[in-house]
C-alpha cells in the first residue's frame, strides 16, 4: 500500500520503518525542519510540508494513498490532517494518534478518523490484560466505538475445560477470533475445545461485552 504519515517525530519515524519493512511505500510529511531527517528512514519518501494545508497535501498525492496515519504530537493537528484525507483526498483508512485521552471523544467518523489509537487506552488495557482473568478486557476500539477487540482469560480451573466452541451460547453481536494457548495462536473451528489459561479474543459490540462474560460462566 502506499501509506502518508504526518508527523516524522519519534512515532511517525517508528512507524514509517515498520510500514516499510513490511514492504509499503511510505511518505513521510514533516513541517518541522529540525524533525526533518531523511537519513532515519532512508527508504522513505520525505516531505516537507505543512500537513494541514490543503494545498500542501495535494502537492504530496495524498489522493494516491491508501491509507493516512496522523501521528503528530498535536491532537488538533492529528484531528485536522485526518478530516483532509477523508472529506478531500477520499483516503480510504484514516488512523489517527491520540495524545491527550480527555480528547478522544473527538477523533471519531465526523472527523474523518477511522481508528483511534490512545496510547494510554492500549497501556491500561494491556496492563489489565496481563493480570485479570475471569474479567472481559477491551484492547482496542474499532469503527467509531461500532465494535471492541476484547479479551478474557479462562482461569487454570476453568469448568469450560473440554467444551467445544460450537456450544458456546455467544450473543449474536460477538464472534470468538482467535484463541492464545501458550505460544500458539489458534483459529477456532465449531469443533475446538477450551483449556484452562486460554486467553479468548473476541470481536463484539460494546453493549454485549456482559453477555460473554455470562456465555462463560462469569
């Protein structure tokens, strides 16, 4: 894919060298000169540009991309960068960074934000993640808060020890992914059982997060 990013700070340089391992085309768009080091990410595109003037953005070919990432360390930025990509360059997948939490209510579907990543949200969420069982997690919001990535741990004594998945009594706004069984990750068929220390991955929408816990016995 071919992949914008505004903001060449720490983040934006991180996540440009992961994108292009990865085999992407990467542009990097930074107004900040003391920010601007093409060196850091050779294989990069480097722009230096203001990444919320129209103008700018155009002269870039953000219309040619496939997805946007703001990734500024200015959420009113970040909020701005995304409603461009989305109302004027009609980019498919906008994902922008959240760095002050208060603000997240912000970065939703009217602004053109796709995905929401709160760096202290995912902290929280995995610190919670590492130590509950028994206890629904949610790991990531997607879609505008339309659906959650959640997460729960079956204890070691779990009952559900041997019961198949195909009999689960799961609401029907939530669909089991993928289960971590050690250092497996196990794409579950109707037929699969659950162990002790599972760790469940569901997709589901945030209103039924309590009907999981009770489809497990919780």
């Amino acid at each position: 894919m071919r992949i914008a990013i505004a903001g060449a700070g720490a983040v934006g340089r991180s996540i440009a060298a992961e994108l292009v391992a990865d085999g992407h085309q990467v542009m990097l768009i930074e107004r900040d000169r003391t920010q601007f080091e093409p060196h850091t990410v050779e294989q990069a595109e480097w722009v230096q540009a203001d990444a919320c003037e129209l103008s700018s953005l155009e002269d870039a070919g953000m219309q040619l991309c496939d997805v946007v990432i703001a990734a500024t360390g200015d959420d009113k930025v970040n909020l701005v960068v995304s409603l461009l990509a989305k109302t004027e360059f009609a980019v498919r997948r906008v994902v922008a960074r959240v760095n002050n939490p208060t603000n997240e209510w912000l970065f939703t579907e009217s602004w053109g934000v796709d995905v929401a990543v709160s760096t202290p949200r995912i902290m929280s969420a995995l610190v919670e993640e590492a130590v509950t069982v028994g206890d629904v997690v949610r790991l990531m919001t997607l879609r505008q808060g339309q659906a959650n990535l959640v997460e729960i741990t079956l204890p070691a004594d779990t009952p559900l020890g041997g019961v198949a998945v195909n009999t689960l009594h799961l609401p029907r706004d939530a669909a089991l992914v993928t289960i971590l069984r050690g250092g497996r990750v196990i794409v579950p068929t109707p037929d699969d059982t659950l162990e002790g220390g599972d760790e469940l991955l569901f997709v589901a929408a945030a209103d039924v997060e309590r009907e999981i816990r009770s489809a497990l016995g919780y």
